[in-house]
C-alpha cells in the first residue's frame, strides 16, 4: 500500500501520525539507527504462513520470531517463514519487505508480541525503505486488533 493510501486510511480514522523520512535503510535494526529512534519502539512485519495462511508477526526491530511459540498463540499446527516470492504479490504497492503491519487491509491475521505495548508509541515502514509513520501504539492496536501475545525473543547478534 503506498503512503496515501495508508494515510487515508489513519486520517479517515482520526489518528494522529508523524512521517520520518530517512535514508534507504532495509533491516529494521538500520531503519531504527537511521531514523534515530530506539530499535524497540522499530516494528517489523515478518510474513509467516500459519497453517498455510498468510500472516503477519509485528515486533520490535530487535526481536526475532520464535516459531514455536507462534504456533501456540496461534492454535496452529505448523508456522513458517515466508518467501519473498510468496507474499511479494500480495503487496504490489509497496516495496519488498516495506509492507506496514496493517493486515487488516488486506484480509490478512497480525500477531503483535507483547513488548511492543511497553512503548507509548510504534513506528514502522509505510511501504518503501525510506519513510516510517509513528503513532500511538494503542492507535494500532484499536484498529489492526492484532492477537497480542508473547512470541519473540531478543536477538542476540
């Protein structure tokens, strides 16, 4: 989804959002070091498949997904990571790997760790590698309604 059409979407819902523009950036530990906001209050949206459905995990730019965990939050028997050339498709307007974690645009689950909710504010790509939004984390949550749970751990590189 373009900027627009993320934007319109925030207004028509009166959320109040701040643009940051960086340089190209293209791990979320870069875009955080770029844009000078702290690597917890970073989101990333790692595509994973539950069950063979297309899902998003949202967490911090310095967490990784814990598989096995997810499965469990999710009540799934298998939960995978998931190709470039599987969800690429699935958003046409945004760049690989820049998708906001906004699933409920596109029909899709969201699972939200939990240490996201210890920050006041989230900020995350908006479909290219070189702008974020930041808003509200409770903004977010009212109108992704991701399953908030705990299923990540720090990374340790």
């Amino acid at each position: 989804m373009p900027v627009k059409t993320l934007r319109e979407f925030l207004d028509k819902n009166k959320i109040k959002y701040i643009a940051i523009a960086h340089s190209p950036a293209y791990t979320a530990q870069e875009i955080a070091a770029s844009a000078h906001i702290p690597g917890r209050e970073v989101a990333k949206t790692v595509m994973v498949k539950v069950d063979g459905k297309m899902s998003m995990a949202v967490l911090p730019a310095s967490y990784q997904v814990d598989l096995k965990h997810l499965a469990e939050v999710a009540g799934a028997k298998k939960v995978e990571l998931a190709t470039e050339e599987e969800f690429k498709g699935l958003f046409p307007e945004c760049e690989p790997g820049a998708m906001p974690p906004f699933g409920n645009l596109y029909d899709m689950e969201v699972y939200a760790t939990e240490s996201l909710a210890e920050d006041a504010e989230i900020a995350f790509n908006a479909g290219s590698h070189t702008e974020l939004l930041k808003l509200a984390y409770a903004d977010f949550e009212r109108l992704v309604k991701p399953t908030v749970a705990r299923f990540s751990t720090r990374s340790t590189d």
